[in-house]
DNA sequence: CTGAAAGCGCTTACAG
DNA sequence: CTGAAAGCGCTTACAG
C-alpha cells in the first residue's frame, strides 16, 4: 500500500506525456487522439488512480457534497429518507452531510450556516415544526445553491417539492374508517402550521364530505410538539374522551402520537376498537406490535428521499437557470390491521 | 448576499496586507503583531469569511472528514450512534460520511474503497456480521489513516475500541431470569463469528454458572442473518420448543429476534411469562409496546458513537503516532418490565 | 493532436 | 513583524 496516491503528475512522467494531455485523456476529451487516450487509461486503472477531490473542487468550484436538513435521524421515516438519499449520492459520486434541526428553528440556521460555508453544491430539506420564516433559505437559493424540499415543504420558494401523498393517504385512511362504520372520527395531529398537516386534514375534511358525515372542529386536536411530549397527547386525548359526544375512533397523525395514545388508553383500560378504533401516518418498523396490531397509512420514505435527491442534482448539474419546477406526490399505502375492525 | 464568499485576497486588498499576512493572522501565528491581527480579524469576522475548505484540505492534505462504515441507519442503535458521532463532528468542524454495509462483506469493501479514494482523516467502523477477513482494514490503516472500531470490533488490529458492555449486559439480564426463578434459560442470538456474539454468550454463561445451572449446548441457538429473517427466527423458536426439555425462559441477542419471536409465540397462543419469559437486548423505541412489555438490556447508543468519534479525533489530530490504545466498555442499563415476571 | 502557463484559495519556508 | 514566492493537484484557455 503506497502512502501517497498517484497523481496526474505521476502518470505524465511516467508515460512522457504533459500533464494537461493526462487530465484532458482521462476525461476523454475530444482533443486528445483514441492511442493516447488507451494508454493513459490503461496506466491510469493498473495504478488505482482516482482524481484528488480536493483539487477537483478547488479548481471547479463545485464540491460534489449535498447538505440535508431533516429533523431527527432517530425516526425511522427519516432513516428510510437517507438510504434513498444515499443510493443516488453514492451512484453519482457525491456525499452527502446529514444535520439535524430537531424541530428547532435556531438549530435549522445553523445548519444551514454551516452547510453553507462548507460549499455545498445543493441542499435538501424537510423543514422543521417551528420555521415560519423561510428568508435563509430564499437567501441561500439566490446565492446560487439550488434547494429541493422533500416531506415539510413550503411554497414560498419555487423549486422542485417532493412529498407523500399525505391528501390521498389521510383521505384513505379516514374512508376506511366510516366503511368499518365509525361516525365521529378524531384527528390527533401535529402542529397546525407545517404543511403535511394542512394535507392531512384536507383528506381527512374531504372523506367526511363525501360520505355526508359533518365536520366538527372540536374533534381536530393539535399537538404543537408533534408529540414529543406524551403530555401533550394524553391532554388532547383527553380532551377528546370527555366530550359531550365522544369520538368512536382516533387518526393520529404520526406514531409518536400513536405510540403515547396507546399508552394512556391501555392505562385508562379503554378497549382498542371495541370502544375505540385507531389508526395512524406511521413507519414505524413493527405496527404489528401495536396490540391490537395498528392501521397504519405508511409513507414512501426511500422513494422520497431518492426522488428528492434525484431532483436537486438535475438541478445542480443544469447548465442553465431551470425555471419550470416538479411538484412530486408519491403515493401513500394503507395497510388495514385489527386496530381499526368495525362493530358490524 | 454575494454570489462568491470573500477570500483571503480580499481582506488583503481591503487592509493593504498581503495575503500571507492575513493568513497569518486568522490563525493567531505569533508572528504577527496584536494591532495587525485585531484589525483582520474584526474585517474576517464582518465580512463573515470563511476559509475555503477546499483549499485548505489541498494545502494540508487533510480533508477533515471521518467516514463511518456501518451495518445499517434503520436500526435505531444505529441512529442513535450517528448523532453522538455528529454531536462531536460539528462540534470540532469535521464532517462525516455514512456508509451502509448492509451486514455485507462486498459492499463494505466498496464502501471502504469508496472512502478512502475521497480521502478521508479518519474511519469508524462497526463491522459487518459476514467480515472475517480484515486486511483492507490493516492495509488503510498502514497507509495512515486512523481506524476506531465500535460495537462490532476486532483486536486483529491495534487501534482503539468502543463497545457496550455486552459482557455484562448479558450477564445482568441472565441473573435477572435467574432471580426470577428460571432455570432452562435459552439464547437465540446472531451470527457465531462476530464480536458481540461472543461477549454476550460469555456474560450468559458466567451468570449460569454463578448459579449453578448446568451449561446446555442444545439452549444456544444462532441466527446467522442476525434475525433479519424471520424464518430463520422461527425455525431456532421451534427446535427450542420441541427439546424434550424445553426452556422455560428466552433471551434474545437483538431486537430483531424479539419482534419475530413476540410474533411467532403469539401466534401459537403461547403466552409470555407465564408459558416462557422473554427478554433481550434492545435499542428498540418502544419496548413498552410489546405485549407483554419487553425486559430489555439497552446499549448506551449515543455515548457509544460520542466517545468513539472523540477517540478517532484523538488520533486524526495527534503529532505523533499513537502505540497505546483505549479499549472502552460503556455499562449497558436493564431495564425490567412484565416479560419476565417469575412465577414465585 | 499535444504542451506551457495561469490560476482555483490557501499555507509556509525563506528573506528581510 | 511583514512580504514574495512556491506549491498542494487539478482544469482549461491559448498557442502551435
């Protein structure tokens, strides 16, 4: 094992050629003829040579590394959104620098800022609970780094989007529940500002309106923390418990709020579906342990995280200013377990 | 915002230094006067420079980036180690790239390759279950990149170690069974070959015979996918079940083998403790879950990727080469729920 | 078709 | 205490 790698230099003097003719050689130029071409790429394959990267960027200004914002690697949703983030970044040669907002606005700049002044050719984000000012980002997009958003998204940045179909999932989910004969369907969800919540509830709204089912307010419980805090959970739950005319099943929106739900009802001994059916947006690893096993509408993280990033490096590869930008939807697959069996 | 980040050049014209000056000063040289640096660093500073890391990584011949080699980022260990190692990378400007091996021997291969041609300062590596050949390990590491193993480690290299205390984790859990009042304690664990297997069998066995419990080959079953796949989970559950003396307790080496068993026994109406406790180590989210809640010994993660980092920067960053090693054993935590409540 | 030269942004031995 | 110069490994306009 040779501690210094070979280099341009190394393959020039060994094969009496300049070191311009190597370079324009192994990248095939069209100026160099097809003998000399063989013969440095021959040389330069039996001596394991690889371009310094370092010197590549420094040269073309462009690092070959995408930056993502996401909120927490320790969900598995977002694990899933990395190995497909991963498959296209190792297949076109770029490495990718993972941060963590968790959910945190002050956390998510400086992130950014870091990512930033570290030259990241594009960024791909999911943007966190708390943002509601988006001016880094238009200013880092103005900058030249292209950005593509993925999960969390927001308009307020024209750029390619690339989401699960949180609409068509929600209104799927909330239809299964009324054909197992639920009535009062309650809908536990996170912040009321991120954008996955406004598609969830549309679905859900809409599954109510068609089949002649009427919509009450008081049956949409917030959770500002997304869950994070169990507290959080069991008040809405509560809450919901103690109405006048209770839900007779919940859709929780993640499985943090699933997870805690679960909790406190088998505590409060309320018998899941008997009394109360449930079902929930989730990737987590094992809904079948659940008990009853949970209905779970399950996004399409690998598939998102691949065609996000597949979409920032069309991006970051244009030769040209792109205009006209992909709003993605994938869909969301509803998989039906006991949690959620109607009285019939 | 300006399209091209301010250099050093641009101090230099704007303070009428050259630009060795500037480059002096930003590092605190001592050749330069305390005036001079004050003035540079106030422009740097509200002019928010950054060096460019691509520039410096070509001058110093260091990249400042780690790459991680591990089984997978779905597994919630897993994630949990990547943020302690990125709560130090950020934390000491280094940034990390991921790489799955998929419990591969290939693919860690080409991970490996892929890592050490974009030059990295330094490798982290737990490795993966079917690797028994460890030369590429040896050969990176001779040619000067520093190397710390976590979790799944070897001592055919010297370097420093990480791990859970798997040794004792087993030990704990074993007694705990054992003060339960179990006496034929099976263990279905992972493949035979990797490290952790080993330390965990041996924690086993010690706590049998503190006890005085006879030692029984037949009791030891090994999954060689590590439980990944669930036949091979089930077919291990079935020979216990169908010993002559079966076991009356099972400790499971992972969390994989726990969802697979819970599933496998439930549906042989086979009911946990009462028929046979079940406890196993776990880094699963929501042990409470399992029905009934799953006794768990839980690895210290975070802390885990945290001091692994800490350690490889120690050798990245040391003048000198380093000959004494730190082999560190994090305590793992029991964590006792209705899984494996005695008969008493 | 090939080569000499400049330059990407930095660091650092060498001079003064 | 400060500066001019060389060089890290590459790419590419300019010549021939």
């Amino acid at each position: 094992m040779s501690k210094a790698p070979i280099t341009i230099k190394d393959i020039a003097k060994a094969l009496k050629l300049s070191h311009s003719t190597i370079s324009r050689a192994l990248k095939d130029s069209y100026q160099i003829g097809e003998e000399t071409k063989k013969r440095v790429k021959a040389y330069a394959k039996a001596h394991n040579y690889h371009p310094n990267l370092m010197a590549q960027s420094l040269k073309n200004q462009k690092t070959r590394s995408i930056g993502v914002i996401l909120s927490s690697v320790s969900k598995v949703f977002f694990a899933e959104v990395i190995t497909g983030i991963e498959s296209v970044a190792s297949a076109k040669d770029y490495h990718v620098i993972i941060t963590q907002s968790m959910e945190n606005f002050e956390k998510e700049k400086n992130n950014l800022d870091q990512l930033t002044w570290r030259s990241i050719d594009g960024l791909l984000v999911s943007i966190s609970a708390q943002t509601t000012d988006f001016s880094q980002f238009k200013s880092i997009q103005e900058s030249g780094t292209p950005i593509v958003f993925f999960d969390r998204i927001t308009h307020e940045l024209e750029t390619h989007t690339v989401i699960a179909d949180n609409y068509q999932g929600a209104f799927d989910l909330t239809k299964h529940l009324i054909d197992q004969g639920f009535k009062r369907i309650a809908h536990i969800t996170s912040s009321e500002e991120i954008f996955t919540t406004k598609a969830r509830l549309a679905g859900y709204t809409d599954a109510l309106k068609l089949a002649g089912i009427p919509f009450d307010q008081d049956l949409i419980r917030y959770c500002e923390q997304g869950g994070v805090d169990t507290k959080e959970v069991e008040n809405q739950l509560s809450t919901l418990l103690s109405l006048d005319n209770p839900p007779d099943a919940v859709f929780a929106a993640s499985d943090l709020i699933s997870l805690s739900s679960f909790d406190y009802l088998q505590q409060k001994g309320i018998n899941i579906p008997d009394e109360l059916a449930f079902a929930g947006f989730s990737n987590f690893s094992a809904p079948q342990l659940f008990n009853p096993g949970l209905t779970t509408v399950k996004q399409p993280a690998f598939e998102m995280g691949k065609q996000a990033m597949e979409l920032l490096l069309e991006l970051v590869e244009s030769k040209r200013p792109v205009s006209s930008f992909k709003h993605v939807s994938i869909p969301t697959e509803l998989q039906i377990r006991k949690s959620t069996k109607g009285r019939s």
